[in-house]
C-alpha cells in the first residue's frame, strides 16, 4: 500500500531534498509540496495525505506552525499522521505535540533528516498509528527527571534503557532485538518500571508511550 505524503518546510533546498528522499521509496508518494501552514491546510484538503511531514516553524509566524497543525489535524483529519522536524532538543516541544495523544505523531530532531531510515521509518509508523519520539529528546527528558530526587533513580541500568526504547516508541519485540534480550525480559522490566514509577500498566504502545512521557515531561511543564 503506498502512503500518500505532504511535505511542509520554508526552505525550499531542504523541502526538495525531503521530496527527494522521501519520493525514492517505494511505498512513498510525495503528493503534496507547501512553502507555509496555510498552503499545507489546503494541500490537506486537496490531495488527501495520509501524513504530513513538516517543519515546526513556518511562515507566517516561525513560531510553531507545525504544532498547530498537528492539532487542527487531529480534529479536522485524526486518520492524518503527522512528522514534525524540529531544531529543538527542548522536551517541551515534544511534550506539545503529544499533549492531546501520541497516535500518528512523530517528533524528530532537524539534524538527523539524513538517516533516511528513521525518516522513513517515522512516516512509516505514524501510516500505521503509532508513534516516534527522537531517541536524544528522550535522553533529555529523562535527564531532567534525574537531576534531583525522582523516583528514576530507583530504575536499574537496564530498566533505564528500556524507558529510553519504550519512550522513543519501540513495541517489545522492537526493545529486545535492540538491547539484545528475549521479550519475555523486556515485559518483566516493563512492568517493574511502571510498578517504581506509579504509572499504571497499558498494552497499547501509543498509550504507553504517553504515559512515560507525561512522566518524564512533569518537570517541563
């Protein structure tokens, strides 16, 4: 199944190497091409996306139009996902994102557009309904929630790679090939880090994602 692709980004050498990265993939159709948010609402109208690839500061304000759209997206089209590109490591960012749920949202640093896997990889996964947080966005959070008393000091080495991989997105399967260890382990480390953190336990990995997130982000907000 081909997923249909927007691509929202001011500057136009970078929005036509995302075209042509993207547009190389088999199962990607670059169907849209927007300089600012208001051209990247109507190409929504127009040409249907299936998601939406876009910088986080646009024309007309270079704020956060990205994180707007996203927003109006999850009312307006919520079958829409949407990829946010963003030079800002600042957790709160992603946090913004993700505030109304993390389904079909993708949060990913500028400066790793060219690993072209992750990039295709978030739009992959967002098609599908999940999730993607920037593994060093991740670090931060959990930095931040460390510096000081916190229940993340309790969590063991291992548990604290395994919070990484389960914030970053990656299904049990996915953190057990990572790190190396069977998923019957990774599910026993699940639960004791849920269990030292009072988050209650969830299946579903867009729900679990949020909720490790909300966790890490208390600090932020």
């Amino acid at each position: 199944m081909t997923i249909r692709v927007a691509v929202a980004e001011d500057n136009l050498l970078v929005r036509e190497g995302l075209e042509r990265l993207l547009g190389l993939q088999p199962d990607l159709d670059v169907v849209a091409s927007c300089a600012d948010l208001d051209a990247l609402m109507e190409a929504v109208e127009a040409a249907h996306p299936d998601v939406v690839v876009t910088d986080i500061r646009m024309p007309p304000t270079h704020t956060d139009e990205g994180i707007r759209a996203a927003r109006q997206l999850r009312g307006d089209h919520p079958d829409v996902g949407v990829v946010i590109l963003s030079q800002f490591s600042d957790p709160s960012y992603a946090l913004s994102l993700l505030e109304a749920g993390s389904e079909r949202r993708a949060y990913l640093l500028k400066d790793r557009v060219d690993d072209v896997d992750q990039l295709v990889g978030a739009v992959r996964a967002v098609a599908a309904g999940g999730s993607v947080v920037d593994p060093k966005v991740v670090e931060a959070l959990v930095a931040s929630r460390s510096a000081g008393d916190s229940p993340l000091d309790e969590l063991t080495p291992r548990e604290t790679d395994v919070l990484r991989a389960m914030a970053e997105g990656k299904n049990n399967a996915a953190i057990a090939e990572a790190l190396v260890i069977t998923e019957r382990s990774v599910e026993k480390y699940v639960h004791s880090i849920f269990a030292k953190l009072g988050i209650a336990w969830e299946t579903s990995i867009n729900r679990r994602v949020m909720a490790v997130l909300l966790y890490l982000g208390e600090r932020e907000r």
